[in-house]
C-alpha cells in the first residue's frame, strides 16, 4: 500500500469514527474536504467573519515549511481589519 493510500485509509477511519465521514467527498481519484461540515478559523477568514479575522496573528501552520509562504500571503491580503 502506498503511503498515500494508509494516510487516507486511516484518515477516512478517524472520520468514522467521530462520526465526520461526511465530511470527506471522493469523487472518482480524487479526495477533499467539505467546507460546510467543518469548523475552521481559516475559512472564517476567508469568508470575512470576525472570528475569523480576529484569530489570526500572522502565524499559519508553522510546523510546515510551506506554512510560512501561506502566512505572508495571508498577511499581505487585503482583508478587513479585526472586529473589537
């Protein structure tokens, strides 16, 4: 089994488990997520919402290196400023 196919498999279990597996689609070779079943302060921010816009102080998954990359995009975006 390729690597891919465990991360999935395992992925598409934990969902199951937790009772999210509607929160994957697999249209033929394909897999994502389904934005409306998850809560997630970076489609908040995407979609303008004070919570949003107010949970980011310029850090972005810093763990990765591609995190930083996403951030400073983020941080140059022009979007609303954070809701008092």
């Amino acid at each position: 089994m390729t690597y891919f196919k465990s991360i999935r498999r395992n992925l598409l279990e934990v969902l199951r488990d937790c009772g999210c597996e509607d929160a994957v689609r697999q249209p033929r070779g394909l897999i994502g997520i389904v934005p409306d079943k998850v809560k997630c302060d970076y489609y908040d921010w995407l979609n303008g919402s004070a919570e949003g816009i107010n949970s980011f102080h310029g850090e972005y998954m810093r763990q990765y290196p591609w995190g930083r990359i996403s951030a400073v995009a983020l941080t140059e975006t022009e979007f609303p400023k954070p809701v008092s």
